[in-house]
C-alpha cells in the first residue's frame, strides 16, 4: 500500500512540480517506509522546485534533525523563519 502511495506521489511531483505539498507527502510516506534518505532527497528536490516553501524548509530541517544532522538542519530551519 505505501508502495503504491509513492508511486503516485512521485507522479504527482512530477506534475505539479512546483506545489509543495506533493514533495511533502511523498518524503512522509517514504519515511513511513523506513527510507529516510530518499525523504531528505525527495525534501532537497522539492526545495528546488519550490525553494519559497517555508514548510519544505521546516520539514527537511525537522528530519535532518531526526537523523541526528544538526548542522545540515540548521540552514533549512534560518530559510523557514525567514520565509
């Protein structure tokens, strides 16, 4: 089931490249399955995509962060607030 749900996230993303929320959805069902890299992957396109989504920013900060990368987190969470 959450195989299929990234099938048709991705294709969402694909889509609509440049919402937000298909990247979101797509980094959280990954995440659900265990693949945490392909999240921060999926979170780093969407800010490419949609480099002035505040949440993108929040939400790679937010899992970075989880993984124990502070470092890394701590420009993503400075673009959020200043978003």
């Amino acid at each position: 089931m959450v195989d299929d749900a990234i099938s048709h996230l991705s294709r969402a993303t694909l889509l609509c490249a440049d919402l937000p929320q298909p990247w979101i959805a797509l980094a959280e069902a990954q995440v659900s399955k265990g693949s945490e890299q392909r999240a921060v992957d999926t979170l780093r396109a969407a800010i490419l995509a949609a480099p002035d989504s505040a949440e993108v920013h929040f939400k790679l900060a937010r899992l970075l962060l989880d993984l124990g990368y502070p470092t890394d987190a701590l420009p993503n969470l400075r673009q959020a607030a200043r978003l």
